[in-house]
C-alpha cells in the first residue's frame, strides 16, 4: 500500500462534496507574506504517518515572525510544508478499512489525541444510509460531548452525518484501501476535514 499525495487526496475529497480546509504549500518564508493569521503550520510526508508524534504539526501560530520560526523547525523534519487557516470546533475522527470478507467499514469517533486512548468508537459495514450515520453518531460514549456540555453550542449533527454518508460512497466508489481524517473539526454549522489519508 501506500499514501496518496495530498493534492490528489483534496481532489478526491472535492469530488465527493467533502469540505477541506483552506491550505497552500509554503516553500519559503516569502510564502508567509499577507497571510489571516492564525494559522497552522503542517509537514506533509508520505513516510510519517502520525505528524503529531513526529513534531510536525504546529497550530495557533499568531504572526508572520513565529510562523517563520515554526517554519524553519518544521524544515528539519520534512521538506513539505503547508499552511492551513485555523478552525475550531470538537475534533473527529472518520475512517474506513476494506475487510477482505466484508468490504468497506467506516469507523466514528471522537478525534485528535483521544481516539487512541478512549477508543470510544463505533463502525458500519459500506453502504450506509443517514440514519445507519445517526445511529454511528449517538453510539459513541462521548456523544453527550458533541451535544455541548456546560454551555458549550452543540455541533451541527446532520452536517456530521451527511459526511459520513459520503465518505462511505467514496469507499465505495473509488479504489482507496484505507481512508483516515482525523481530526475532522465539526462545529454548530459545518463539518470540515483537516487532516486526510489516503491508502492505495
């Protein structure tokens, strides 16, 4: 197997309506002029899997001087950079593995750090429909965390589902072997992926 660049996995992405956010390579530090600060600074290596362990990804980067900073040390680490504006919200996971005797599987979960240690996840065999998402969705432990807890506005739930609908048409569509976004940032209004993986 391997990664697919990211060019090509936005590609994909954009084909089946999925939103991604607002990147650009930065190839020098003249790459860092008239940007909408914050932003985050991101290597994009084929070879590492997990950019977070590897040092590679640096988020809340407030001005042009720190942003050369991060960019300088990234550099060490890997030769491509990107730039992605910065969004908030509650951070999910999205996955999908083809089983040999199964097909597909999609894969939910609360994102970032946490899916690893909670493994609070639920799965589906591909096709599904929104409500098989709804139902993925309210499964997880931790789906009082994305209803909003101590005043915190819930997330959009049906814009979460109907991207998980589509991710599961892509895994069925396309001939992709694994599929990893995490983190997904999912707020009142709209789902947006921040980070894709391809396996091919």
């Amino acid at each position: 197997m391997k990664q697919l660049e990211l060019n090509k996995s936005v590609n994909l992405l954009k084909k089946h309506k999925i939103n991604f956010v607002n990147y650009k390579k930065i190839n020098s530090e003249k790459d860092l002029n008239d940007l909408n600060y914050p932003i985050a600074l991101k290597i994009s290596a084929k070879n590492i899997i997990h950019k977070t362990d590897a040092g590679g990804v640096i988020l809340n980067i407030a001005n042009k001087e720190q942003a050369i900073n991060e960019f300088n040390k990234l550099k060490k680490i890997s030769k491509e950079i990107i730039m992605q504006e910065m969004v908030s919200g509650k951070e999910i996971i999205i996955g999908m593995k083809k089983d040999p005797q199964f097909g597909p599987v999609i894969m939910f979960g609360l994102g970032g750090i946490f899916v690893e240690i909670l493994k609070d996840v639920s799965f589906r065999i591909c096709p599904i429909e929104k409500d098989q998402a709804l139902e993925m969705i309210k499964e997880i432990k931790s789906f009082k965390i994305l209803e909003g807890i101590r005043g915190e506005q819930p997330i959009n739930i049906n814009e979460l589902s109907a991207l998980i609908v589509k991710i599961s048409n892509l895994a069925t569509k396309e001939e992709i072997t694994e599929i990893d976004l995490n983190p997904v940032i999912v707020d009142s209004k709209k789902a947006t992926v921040v980070d894709v993986r391809f396996m091919v």
